[in-house]
C-alpha cells in the first residue's frame, strides 16, 4: 500500500514538471546526465561492454566518447518523455515529423492492413505517441507493460492519448484476431530481447550472438500484410524525423527468416551510422546461444 501510494506521488510531480517548457526541461537533463554519468555511474559498466563488443575495431577513447553521448542523449530522451504527460499535438508534429506515409496510407485506403517495425533508437516514446497523429486507421503498437501497475497504468493512459491501441506482448494474437477486418497498423520493438526459453533464432547482430524475437515475421507470413521499417533520425535536441521505410512488400514470397534478417540488419546499419542513440543501457546480451559452435546468420548490411 504505501508503494503505491508513493507511485502516485511521484506521478503527481512528474506531472508538474512536464508542465514546464521544453528549455527549461532541457536544463534539467543536463543536470540528470551529470548525475547518470558523473556521480551514480548508472550503468556505466554495461554500456561500456556494450559498446566494447559491438565496436571492437574502435579505441577506447572512440568508445568514451560515444558512451558520454548516448548518456547526454538518455538524459534528454527522460525529460522529453516527462514532457509526454501535456505536450501538445501541435508541438508534438513540429517535433516528430513523419516523411515517406504515402506508401502505407496507399495499402490502408485500400483495405489491407500493415505492419512496421522500429527501435529503442531516439526517442521511441515519442514515436508511439505521434504514430497516432499521423494514420487515420487504428493503431496498435506492442508493448510490455511494467512490473509497477500504478505507473503501468499512468503510462498506458499517456500513451493513448493521441488516438494508439496499446497492446501487450501477450495479448497481439487475440487483437490480430479482433481487428483482422479492420484497417490496422501493428507496430513492433525489433530490439526486445525475447525470454531466455524463447530464444530460438539468434543471429550475428553488433558483432555478437544475439536472440531475436520472430513475431513480426510470423504475423506477416500468416497475414501475408506488408513490413515496413519506422527509421528515426535526430535532427537536432528535441526534434525527429520519421522515414516510413518499405522492407518486404510480399511475405508470402520470403523463405527462411528473411524477413527477420532484413529488419535486424537494417537496425544494425542505422546504429553503426550514429550509435549514441541508441539505447546501450539495455542488458540486451545477457543470454547466450547454448550451442556456440553453430554458424549463425551473416550480420553483413544490406542496406
């Protein structure tokens, strides 16, 4: 009870803060990422073997210096998701613009429902929340809701507040069910780590052994709905552009896990372009493929 009644204390304040503009939320960061990074170390340590694996060609002052970027940027992401609570739709749209809608809203006006994919890459948060702003047709992205319900919840009601279907992991099957004579779009995380019992496809992703979850790919082949890819781009603190990226117009032609491949690879090439954005603070290798001897799938970039 008194957990509770502490997240809803902390609710409160957060939302007073995000009454304030965006500047001056902007001063905070900087103060939250001299506390991140100078004085609690918040994970310093995974980060820094993060970025030491994936980048083994680079020195250790390349490495630094990407890990004070990513901790820059992660203070900011924080504020701007504290900002989620009152930002405007009208600031919102100025801030995350999205290009390149035709092709999707194309397939939505006829009918056909769609699927897209995207990262823990700038500021997802405010992805989700603008990807209602943008398509008239029901959106549905996935999620995993947190382990606080008091704060799940809270969050659940932010995230919708601009029109998104918020669906959890366990749940995607039975609203795939409920929607399917519905024009939709599914969104889904291709950077979530899988459980360690369904971690059945790995591949070579960042220079590591990496599970993947195959989600996406089996909805498409069974629904046979065309992929795309939300690439983020940061144009400058606190404002996003949003390419609408087709990947795989006809499922039911792809073999193997190609479509799965296409996504990861296409993650890896964008992040390797500018890693700080990335979110390194994740313990995304904490599991390992049992059988290592295995040959897995080539993280060579496509694209």
């Amino acid at each position: 009870m008194l957990n509770k009644a502490f997240s809803y204390i902390g609710i409160f304040f957060i939302y007073i803060i995000s009454l304030l503009p965006m500047q001056v939320l902007y001063l905070f960061a900087t103060l939250a990422y001299w506390a991140l990074y100078h004085v609690f170390g918040y994970r310093k340590k995974v980060v820094r073997k993060n970025l030491t694996d994936a980048f083994p060609e680079k020195t250790v002052q390349e490495i630094i210096t990407i890990e004070k970027r990513f901790f820059k940027y992660l203070a900011a992401v924080i504020v701007e998701i504290v900002k989620m609570s009152t930002i405007t739709k009208a600031e919102l749209q100025k801030r995350y613009v999205f290009k390149n809608t035709d092709r999707i809203k194309e397939y939505l006006n006829q009918g056909t429902s769609v699927l897209v994919c995207s990262a823990h890459y700038g500021n997802w948060e405010w992805g989700t929340l603008a990807f209602g702003l943008n398509f008239e047709a029901s959106s549905y992205p996935i999620y995993k809701p947190l382990s606080n319900k008091v704060f799940d919840n809270w969050f659940y009601q932010i995230r919708t507040r601009f029109g998104n279907n918020m669906t959890p992991m366990k749940q995607t099957y039975r609203a795939l069910t409920e929607t399917k004579e519905l024009s939709t779009v599914f969104c889904f995380g291709n950077d979530q780590a899988p459980p360690k019992n369904e971690s059945h496809y790995w591949i070579n992703f960042l220079n590591q052994p990496t599970a993947i979850q195959l989600g996406i790919e089996k909805i498409a082949k069974k629904t046979n709905r065309p992929v795309f890819y939300i690439k983020v781009s940061v144009v400058k603190k606190g404002y996003y552009e949003i390419d609408c990226i087709p990947l795989v117009m006809d499922p039911s032609k792809t073999n193997g896990h190609e479509i799965t491949d296409l996504h990861v690879r296409f993650l890896e090439n964008i992040i390797r372009e500018e890693p700080a954005y990335w979110l390194w603070s994740h313990r995304r290798w904490k599991h390992q493929p049992e059988d290592k001897t295995t040959p897995l799938p080539s993280n060579e970039v496509l694209l």
